[in-house]
C-alpha cells in the first residue's frame, strides 16, 4: 500500500469535500423527499418528510477533519461487528 501526499487529491471535488457521488446522493435524496412530500396533505409533514432525507444525506456525507464521513464510519463498524469473531473460554 503506497502513501498518497495530503497535497494530491485523490478524487475531483466539485465542492470542498463533495465530490460527484455526494451530489448524486444528494439529488437523489432530494427526489426521494420530493415524492413522499407529494403523498402527504398536511402542511407541516409535507415539509418534514421533503427537508429530512436531503439533510440526513448531507450529515452522513459531510467530511470530518480527519478526512472520514460519518457514512464511512458507520459502514466500517458494521462490517467490525458483523465479522467479529466471538471466542470461548474452556
């Protein structure tokens, strides 16, 4: 495994830290709040249920000072729990 320089970035950013998958994500969360926000009548649900999944994206995609997002962080601890192994005391 090579180090790559903090001064290479490794992906193309069209935002600092977001890159075209994140948009990508993020336009489909936005689609996805769009067609629940149409389903609801009352006012207040129809903007909740448009504003939460955009929002919980960007907070599960944001980058964090060490260079992970939170997404990324928690699709490592489920693959740690998930493949931990158990041992038995004889």
């Amino acid at each position: 495994m090579y180090l790559i320089p903090k001064n290479i970035k490794v992906k193309r950013e069209i935002f600092k830290g977001f890159g075209l998958s994140e948009i990508i994500l993020m336009a489909i969360s936005i689609g996805i709040g769009y067609i629940l926000s149409m389903f609801i009548n009352i006012y207040y649900l129809k903007m909740i249920s448009f504003v939460f999944f955009p929002i919980l994206t960007f907070l599960l995609l944001i980058p964090l000072p060490n260079g992970n997002t939170l997404l990324k962080i928690i699709k490592k601890f489920l693959k740690f729990r998930l493949k931990q192994k158990e041992y038995k005391i004889k």
